[in-house]
C-alpha cells in the first residue's frame, strides 16, 4: 500500500512538476526580446513574430521602449498615432512618462497605461488621460524596412508624424 502511495506522490509531483515548466516556459516566452540588431544608437526590431494586445519591451539608447500589436478590430487605439508595419497597426512609444519620467504601468483590461508616481494615465496609444503629464508618451524616431523597424532613424512615416505634431 506505501509502495503505491509513493507510487502516486511522484506521480501527481511529476505532474505538478510538468505544469511548473510549462508555466515558466509559457513566461519566458512572452518576455523574449524581439530578434534584433543595435548598432551606433540604432536598434532593428523583427516585428514578423509580435503577437497581438501584448505589451513587448525593448531597449533603445538605455530607454525602455514600448510596443502593442493592436489587434484589427481593436476600437482603443487612436489611429493617428499608430505605426503601420506591413499590414499591422502598432503602437510604438518611449515608456517614459512625460511628467518625470517614472515607467508607467500597462492595463491591458483597461487599455490605459498608469503612471506609478503621481498617478499620471495614458490611453493605448500614448495620449495623456490625467494630469499631471503635460503630454503624450513620445514617439521614437523610426525608420520602417520591410517587417522591420529602426529606431533612431527619421524614416518618412516618423517626418509624417512628425510635421503633424504627433511624435510628442
Ligand atoms: S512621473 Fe508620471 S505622473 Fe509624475
């Protein structure tokens, strides 16, 4: 009778065990980086492989950058100040509030971003919602290759944006 109550312990721990590595495995893989190259401040971001409504961080000349995929039908996003990569809308900022500087938290529920300083909040693309912020999440200079984007670079959508007042 131990011997299949030890039998049925290691079971159900193999088990437990299984689910542990699955779960961490599932984590790890939304933390991944993108596949990318940094070269002389500038950083190519792979966008082929980004899933939908899911916060990705990168790095770009010591600054977090902030990435969605914004599903297609997805009625959050205002559309102006989306990037638009080979067929797919996204929502690239500096995740750095314009306030001073703390990195806000994301929502995904409430589409919103949150400052954890002085409770300063951002709608999903970057625009000011509450004070104290004096203006939107800015938008890093880009440069759009393909199913790639480079940051540091003023492509033509990043001078489009930017004659338009968008950028910051
Ligand atoms: S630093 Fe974000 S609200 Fe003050």
């Amino acid at each position: 009778m131990s011997n299949r109550r030890d039998f049925m312990g290691m079971a159900l721990g193999g088990f437990a065990g299984l689910g542990a590595l699955g779960a961490l495995y599932a984590a790890k893989r939304t933390w991944d980086p993108l596949p990318s190259v940094k070269a002389g401040g500038f950083t190519t971001l792979d966008l082929s492989n980004v899933p939908e409504n899911t916060l990705i961080v990168e790095k770009w000349r010591g600054k977090p950058i902030l990435i969605i995929k914004v599903a297609k039908d997805d009625k959050a996003y205002k559309d102006k100040r989306l990037i638009t990569v080979d067929g797919h809308k996204y929502m690239i900022v500096v995740g750095l509030c314009t306030h001073l500087g703390c990195i806000p938290d994301y929502f995904p529920e409430k589409h919103k971003f949150i400052c954890p300083c002085h409770g300063g909040q951002f709608d999903a693309a970057g625009e000011v919602l509450k004070a104290p912020p004096p203006s939107p999440l800015v938008i890093p200079p880009f440069k759009i290759d393909g199913k790639k984007v480079v940051l540091g670079e003023e492509g033509p959508e990043y001078k489009k944006l930017k004659a338009a007042g968008l950028v910051a």
